[in-house]
C-alpha cells in the first residue's frame, strides 16, 4: 500500500508522509530569520533574485498582518497567500468581536489550528509552509512565534525556519546569549545569520523590525549594506589574524 497517497492514513512507523512532504517543502524554501530583543522583533528574509521584468516588491515572504503583527514565512507563496489572507481576516474580526487587538500567541494558535486541520481530513493536502511570527501584546511586551505545517506552534527568542536552517539555529543558540539586547543588536544578529548561508551578501537580504509604536518598519537597504560591509571586515581581519597566528 502507499501510504503516501492518502492526507489521513498512517505509515507503519507512525508517520503521515503528506505532512513530511510538506515539512521538505519548507526545508527548500527561502530561510527566515526571527530574533527577540527587550522591546522589539526583528525578522529577516532571504530575499530570491528576480527577473529584470519582474518587480521585486511584488514578491514578499515579509508581511503584514495587523498594525502590530507582522509575519515571516518559507515554503510556497501560494499557500502562505491563502493562509496570510485568512490570518488578516481573523484579526479584523476578533477586533470586531472583543474591540481590542489579538495577541501574538492567538494569531499562531489559529495559524496553527487551520494548518492541523489540513492534515486531518481527506480531499485536502497540508499548508507547504512555516511562519514565524512577531508582534506585541496589549502590555507592550514583544513576543517571537513560530508554527509548521504540523500544526504545532511554539514561542521562541530566537528561531529559524526554511532552507539551512539547522546551521542557522545553531548559530543563534551560540551568539544570542541575551533576549533583552538592544534594537541594534538584535539586527546585526539576524544579518549575521542569515550572512551564514545566504549569497550576494545585502542584495539578497530584507529586514523588518516590529516597534510597539509603529508595528512594521522595513529596514532601509543602505542600512543592511553598511552592516553587512561591516560583518565582511570583521570576518576578514579575524581570519588573517589567525592566518598570522598559523604562520608563528
């Protein structure tokens, strides 16, 4: 029998291939980076080159989904349209129902229930994509999430989803050693991550913060060049430094 037919039928060893399929599907994907600070979120994109006919700002994996929730995606951009459209239609009616603004744990609650919920029934096949979620709560304190194509959902300081990202969560976990760092910091960490696996350097780099105040604020390219001129020196005096050290 293929197991790998049907959306609700278990493998031998315990497994719904559709939804393994589903997880490769976000592991082939752009990688995206969130990174926790003291009073914001930031979240970084591998941006794909595009054609010269193609406009590039047509072409998103940053998106806004309420004046102070913003979300990060990997996978396919067709089904992370469907689902954003959904999650922004939640938000404008839970507004509407409580007259007060969703948390971040809500929206990746339901994020994560509509993508368990494609994984339960036939006739459906899974969501092909991973989010990460940023935002603040009504308090003012700043909150990272994550859900999968499973329909698990988690919290997180730092994290990171799509293609390599094993190497770039190791990368965190060894370099954010403190989730209330400042603005600066917290950007300059999410550069450096995704500079671990992504090509071309700025050119292929988009930066969002989430602000208390002005929800999201894209990170103007000059800024993302400087910083990642900045992180190339660095690395290149490191090395001859030890290049130096070798030759003693």
């Amino acid at each position: 029998m293929s197991y790998d037919r049907a959306i609700t039928v278990f493998s031998p060893d315990g497994h719904l291939l559709q939804v393994e399929y589903a997880l490769e599907a976000v592991r082939q994907g752009s990688t995206c980076v969130g990174v926790r600070a003291a009073e914001i979120v930031v979240l970084g994109v591998e941006r794909k080159s595009t054609t010269k006919l193609q406009d590039p700002r047509t072409v998103r994996k940053l998106v806004k989904v309420d004046e102070h929730l913003g979300l990060a995606f990997a996978g396919l951009n067709a089904d992370a349209r469907v689902l954003v459209n959904k999650a922004r239609i939640e938000c404008q009616s839970y507004r509407l129902t409580v007259e007060d603004s969703p948390s971040t744990e809500h929206l990746a609650r339901y994020i994560a229930t509509l993508q368990q919920r494609y994984t339960q029934r036939g006739g459906r096949r899974p969501f092909g994509i991973s989010t990460l979620i940023g935002g603040h709560d009504r308090d003012g304190s700043p909150h990272l999430w994550t859900t999968d194509p499973q329909g698990s959902y988690s919290e997180w300081t730092a994290n990171a989803i799509g293609r390599n990202s094993k190497s770039v969560l190791e990368y965190l976990e060894k370099h954010h050693t403190d989730s209330s760092c400042s603005e600066h910091t917290a950007i300059r960490l999410t550069i450096q991550a995704l500079m671990e696996v992504v090509e071309s350097g700025s050119k292929n780099i988009e930066i969002c913060v989430m602000r208390r105040d002005h929800g999201m604020v894209t990170v103007d390219a000059a800024v993302v060049d400087q910083i990642c001129k900045e992180i190339t020196e660095e690395k290149d005096k490191e090395k001859a430094r030890q290049e130096r050290k070798t030759q003693v």
